[in-house]
C-alpha cells in the first residue's frame, strides 16, 4: 500500500481527506488571484467544489489513478500535490500542484514535489513523470528545473487560461526514474 503521509524537512504531506476541505479551502481562498491565472477550476472554486474535489481524490486513490496529498506547514494547510493520470500500461503519470500565495517563494513547493517524485518512483514504481505548466508560469517551470526535469515541448493552447478566458501554451517536462538519484 502507498505511503498515505510523506515527511519532508519543513513539510507533512497526507492523503487527500475529508478532514482537510475547510484548510483546504481557506488556503485556496486567500490565494485566488494567483490561482486563477492558470488553474481553470479556481474561477469556480467554493467549499462545496472543494468537498467534491476530495471525494474524488478518494476515490482515485483507492482506485490507484491518482495520489493527492494535502500540503502542511506549521500544521496549516499550505497547498496541494498530487501525482494523477497514472497509466498501468506504460508506467507514468504527472504530477500538479497549487501553494498559498502567502508561503510561495520559499522553495516549499520544490520540497514538496521532490517527495512526490520520491513517491511516484519508489512506491508506484514509475518509469516516467510528467510535469505541465504554462510558459509564462515561471514559478512551475523553475519547480520543474530545480528538480532536474527536462524540458521536452510546448503543447499549443493545452490549458485554459482562466483570467483572460483565452488559453496557455504549455511546456511539458520529463523525468526518467534513471535520472533521479533516489530512485
Ligand atoms: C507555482 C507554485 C506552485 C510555486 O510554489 P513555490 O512554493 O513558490 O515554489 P518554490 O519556492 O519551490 O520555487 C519557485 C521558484 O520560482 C521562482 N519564481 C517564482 N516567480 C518568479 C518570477 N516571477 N520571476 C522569477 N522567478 C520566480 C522562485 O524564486 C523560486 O526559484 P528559486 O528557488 O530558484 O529562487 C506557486 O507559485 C503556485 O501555487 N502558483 C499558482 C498555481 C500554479 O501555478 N500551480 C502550478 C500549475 S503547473
């Protein structure tokens, strides 16, 4: 069975719950200028989808498509990562990821995906991980790079762009179990 908390020097990482969705949804509140820049569920966010939303990721978990994890710092809830979209057959997923405004540019987010890639290679047994972030999404991008992924393409208008109505082009990112010394 998956690890359902991850620890990391200044982070708890735990399975998506039904106990996180007012943390959850604080953070996400406070943080939604940044957010709806490029998450296309943030112009809708609410509780209510919040609730949905780990419902989901409890669902996914248990059907072992997806792995969400509740982001805490100091206790709080900071944000959210998971790693989705895993395919059985040819052994990848990626990874996504939101933290609250007020704790980005702190490396936190970087800790947190580094435990992700821990988990997707050690414990799923990944042999690739994907990463997507808009081009002008300079925070994701340089999550992606700190981490060693490269980057492998721009995939045309993949994402909307909720604040404009229009859409992103994204670059996609890679990562191969063999280049991750943890592994
Ligand atoms: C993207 C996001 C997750 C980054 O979280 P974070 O905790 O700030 O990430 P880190 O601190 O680990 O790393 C961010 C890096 O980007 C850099 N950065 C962020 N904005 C920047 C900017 N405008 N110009 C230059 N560098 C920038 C930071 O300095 C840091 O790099 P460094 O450690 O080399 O200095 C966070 O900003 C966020 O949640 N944004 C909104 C949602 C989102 O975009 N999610 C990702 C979708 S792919």
């Amino acid at each position: 069975m998956p690890s359902r908390t991850l620890h990391t020097q200044r982070l708890v990482l735990e399975a998506a719950s039904p106990a996180h969705v007012d943390g959850l949804w604080a953070a996400q509140e406070v943080s939604l200028p940044e957010l709806i820049r490029y998450m296309p569920w943030a112009p809708t966010a609410s509780r209510r989808t919040t609730e949905t939303y780990v419902e989901t990721m409890v669902r996914r978990w248990n059907d072992a498509t997806d792995w969400a994890f509740t982001v805490f710092h100091e206790d709080t809830v900071a944000g959210s990562i998971s790693l989705m979209g895993y395919e059985a057959l040819s052994d990848l997923a990626e990874i996504g990821y939101w933290m609250r405004s007020d704790l980005t540019g702190r490396g936190l987010m970087t800790e947190a995906a580094a435990a992700i890639v821990d988990f997707g290679f050690q414990e799923i047994r990944c042999h690739r991980l994907e990463l997507l972030a808009a081009v002008d999404n300079i925070g994701s991008i340089r999550v992606a790079e700190k981490l060693g992924f490269s980057r492998e393409g721009r995939l045309r208008e993949a994402n909307r762009a909720p604040a404009t109505g229009g859409r992103h082009d994204m670059y996609a990112f890679g990562l191969l179990v063999h280049e991750w010394p943890r592994a």
